[in-house]
C-alpha cells in the first residue's frame, strides 16, 4: 500500500507530465492485483486483496485536489463492486 500511496504523491504532484500506461483514466479494474485511476470522478472495482488508488482531478484536469488508497477486504469494501475516491459504493457507469 505504501508504494501505491507514493505513486499517487507523484501523480499529484506532477499532474501535467505524460501519462503512465499503468493509469486509466476514469474507470478501472484491478489487474496483477491493484487498480490506478485518475479522472474527475474516478472509480474502481477489484477482488479480495486487491489495492484501489484513486486520484481526483479539478474541473480543468490541471490539478489533482484529492487522493484515496484502499484495500478489497471484503468487509469494508467488496469484491466486484465499483468504489468512488470516497470509498462508497457506485453504480457502475458505461
């Protein structure tokens, strides 16, 4: 979780520089056990274990303005269900 946390300072502290092919953009799926989504309303969704890092941009998309790290431990937060950067269950959005 630490390595992720310091993935999202990196992205929020250097929001204009390329994107990383690892990043998707508004909505993700953990994969090799972690998601990484960056957008405006960011979500995510994984299994058990899974790690979910999101990073909320401003309007322009210039500016991260908030940072969220979870783990799918299936109490708090459950598997195959799309979390927000508030860490509340979302309908999924086409």
């Amino acid at each position: 979780e630490e390595f992720f946390l310091h993935c999202l300072a990196y992205i929020a502290n250097r929001p204009a520089r390329e994107w990383c092919s690892l990043v998707r953009r508004d909505k993700g799926e953990a994969q090799r056990g972690y998601a990484v989504v960056r957008g405006r309303d960011p979500i995510a969704r994984g299994k058990i274990g899974n790690i979910l890092a999101f990073a909320k941009e401003d309007v322009s998309g210039k500016r991260i303005e908030r940072i969220a790290l979870a783990c799918v431990d299936g109490k708090k937060l459950l598997p195959d269900t799309w979390y927000g950067i508030d860490l509340a269950a979302r309908r999924e959005v086409a």
